[in-house]
C-alpha cells in the first residue's frame, strides 16, 4: 500500500498545530480572559474523549474508514474557517471542541490506515511514521503561524485580530488541501472487520517510537491508543493496586499540566508578548521536545524508569512555575520553554514505558487506553481550575499547577518504594513478563 495518504494528514496536521494556539489567542483578541480559556480547553478535552473511542468503534464496525478520515479532516477546515469569520466567544468554543472531536476521532483509523495491508512485523515501524509525520506536521503548524503573523502585522500593517484571522484561513487551507489529497490517496476500504486483531494492534503500538510532540503544550486530547476490544469487566479483575497508585499520580500530574497550561496565552498576552512571541515560544516547546525522544527513551532504558519519570515531573514541577518569574523577558522565557518541551518527552516515553510494566500482560491494552482517558480527563478538569484562579492571578493558578505536579512526583516516589522494595517485587515480576510477551 502506497504511503501517499500521510502526505494529507501531514497537511491537516499543520492546520491541527496552528489551531492548538491561534484559536486561544483569538479568543483572548475577543476579550475573553483565563476563565474562557480554561472553559475553551475542557471543551476540547471533553469532545476529544469520546471522539477518539466512538469514531474508532464506528470506523472498525463498518469498514467505511475513508469516509471518516475525509470527514474528520473536512470538519477541522471547516471549524477553522468558522472561527476566522466569527466574533462571538461562544461559537470559537464550540468550534474549537468541534476540531479537537475531529481529531481525536481520527487517530484511530488513522492508526489502522498505518499497518492495513502491512507484514505484523512492519507494524510499528509505520504506526512510528506516522507519529512523526503528525509531529512534524503540527511543529509547522506552529512555524506557519509565527511566519503569518509576522508578515501581516510587520510587513503588511494588520492589527492583531485581522493577523489571527489570517491564521486561522491559512491553517484551514492547509486542512483543505489535506483533504484533497487525502480523497485521492486514501486506500481503499477493505470492509467491515477487515483489520488486524486489536491485541496485536496494541502490542504494535507499545512497540511504535513515540514522537507526540503535541502533548507537550496541549495535553487536553487522548494518545494514540486502540480503543477496539477494551474489556472493563476484564480490566477491573486484573487492577493492580500498584497501577492504581500509578493512575492517582497522573490524576495529578496531568490536572497540573491544565492549570498551567489552559490560561497561558492569557498570561503571556498581559506580559506584554505579541502573538509572533506567543507562537516562537510554543515552536521553542514543541521542537525541544522533538529533539530529546530519542534521549528520552535512552533514559529510561538506562536507568530506572520510576525515578527518570518522577525527575521529570520535578524539573517540569519547577519550570512551569518559574514562567511567572522570567515575566516577559523573552531571552529568559525561550531556554524555560525549552525545557517543559524536553521535559515533556521523558515524561511521555517513562509514562508508557510505567503503564506498561506494571500492567499485566492481558490487560496492557486496556491500562494504556485508561491511562489515555484519565490524562484527558484531569488535563480538563484542570484547565477550568486553572482558568478560574488564574482570574485573581496568575501566580496563584502556576503555583497551584506547580503544587499538583510535585503532588504527583510524591505518588511517584512512594510506587518506587512499594513495587521496588516492597516484598511482593511486583516490578521486576512484570519487567520480565514484559520483557518474555
């Protein structure tokens, strides 16, 4: 099977990308403040959850997998384009949680595009490629927009909304063109049930080379998971106390990661960063993450996942926090962004790597997906925290973010404790399990 199709989702990729950070600040431009953007981002991450598990679903029941990638795609444009119309804070919500549906909706075909008519043993290796092509894709996405911007307010004379509007309509069009090429690339559908066996889907995907570079600024949307065959009865039968704790960690971690991260175009607005600065540094984020996958996975291979992963938390614990310190000292800001994005790529490469070992064998698909769906859903839960404290301050909202992060590293440290000395072992009998699937 030709690998043409990426070439569209790398397209609508970009317009993903654009989107995660225009569409905020257009919404700042209206007037609306952190408590809008806490609402905008819970929006996105109550419409991705279900998107990706119902869409996925639907795709594999009736074989009609083009159809929904098409349309996924056409409603990202579309949504796009609306926003770039529109004046009411309001309908730029809706429209926003309408393109992160659409999203999230798409992953999961997307997934079973990657290896249909693929060798089981090249699985991971395209399931890989295309982490990265959406990577790639939303990175530029970023760049895109800071070139746009500074060639309509420096160079062309438009005000700061005319120039966000323009983003959002270059973002569509390149949403539109994936569209186009995705029509005329896409495979075609092999029918109902015509896929591989979810089990062997979710082996592939543990196997895949991470590249998600998006959740680095944007942790409001599920991973890329295989939502096909989760069995909950299953799942709860096999709960392990020592998974349980791991999943209040990232309760907390990732409520953190949205009360941060929900009002912080807000933020940097009031600190006197124009959009041009505001998309720099969210490009300075996302690249410095993309980089540091390949370290990251050099970490926790080399020394214990447990303590790469709670080191992480800490460093991020920190870093997000100081954001309030450096103020609006660009020179400052561009390194510390840096570092959340590297943070973000140990942090996401120990999390599988965490969910994986202290999953028994059986139900490591399930334990992925919950992990996907509790990361979406305090990310959420944290975004309309964050808006909220962040309307009586911005230091309070960071600091809390900053407290719920080092809550989560304290879950951490005391899951070490119990899984690597407690008398049960329960760490190194899974290592080996994993190590022997």
């Amino acid at each position: 099977m030709s690998d043409r199709w990426l070439y569209g989702w790398g397209l609508a990729a970009i317009g993903l990308g654009g989107a995660s950070l225009v569409v905020p600040l257009y919404a700042v431009e209206l007037g609306g403040g952190p408590v809008t953007l806490g609402i905008l981002a819970a929006a996105a991450a109550a419409a991705g959850a279900p998107g990706a598990l119902v869409v996925g679903r639907l795709a594999d029941r009736t074989g009609n997998r083009r159809g929904y990638v098409l349309g996924t795609v056409a409603v990202v444009a579309g949504g796009l384009a609306l926003v770039a119309g529109v004046e009411s804070i309001p309908v730029v919500v809706v429209a926003n949680a309408a393109i992160w549906f659409a999203f999230a909706a798409a992953t999961p075909v997307l997934t079973l595009l990657a290896v249909v008519g693929a060798p089981e043993s090249e699985w991971s290796d395209r399931i890989a490629r295309l982490n990265e092509w959406q990577g790639v894709g939303w990175a530029l996405g970023l760049l895109v927009g800071f070139l746009v911007i500074v060639g309509a307010e420096r160079l062309a004379g438009l005000n700061a909304t005319t120039a966000l509007r323009v983003v959002c309509l270059v973002c569509a069009a390149s949403a539109g063109a994936g569209w186009v090429v995705a029509a005329r690339t896409l495979p075609a559908d092999p029918g109902p049930g015509g896929g591989p066996a979810p089990r062997r889907l979710r082996r592939a995907l543990r196997g895949a080379a991470r590249f998600g570079v998006r959740g680095a600024g944007f942790p409001f949307t599920p991973s890329r998971v295989d939502a096909r065959g989760l069995n909950p009865r299953r799942f709860v039968r096999r709960f392990t106390p020592a998974l349980a704790l791991y999943f209040a960690a990232v309760v907390l971690v990732f409520a953190g990661f949205g009360t941060f991260f929900a009002p912080l175009p807000a933020y940097l607005a009031g600190a006197g960063f124009g959009s041009d600065a505001v998309f720099g540094l969210y490009l300075a984020l996302n690249v410095g993450a993309a980089v540091f996958f390949g370290g990251a996975a050099t970490l926790v291979e080399r020394y214990e996942v447990a303590l790469v992963h709670a080191g992480s938390l800490a460093v991020r614990g920190v870093a997000l926090p100081a954001v309030v310190v450096v103020g609006g000292a660009l020179a400052a800001a561009v390194p510390l962004f840096v570092v959340v994005g590297v943070t973000w790529a140990v942090i996401a490469v120990s999390a599988a790597t965490l969910v994986t070992r202290l999953s028994p064998p059986i139900v490591r698909g399930e334990a992925l997906g919950v992990y996907s769906a509790l990361s979406t859903v305090a990310s959420g839960a944290g975004s309309v925290v964050g808006g909220w404290l962040a309307s009586a301050g911005y230091a309070r909202a960071f600091a809390v973010a900053g407290g719920l992060i080092f809550a989560g590293v304290g879950v951490v440290l005391v899951l070490r404790w119990r899984v690597v000395d407690g008398a049960a072992s329960a760490e190194r009998t899974v290592y080996s399990a994993d190590r022997t699937e």
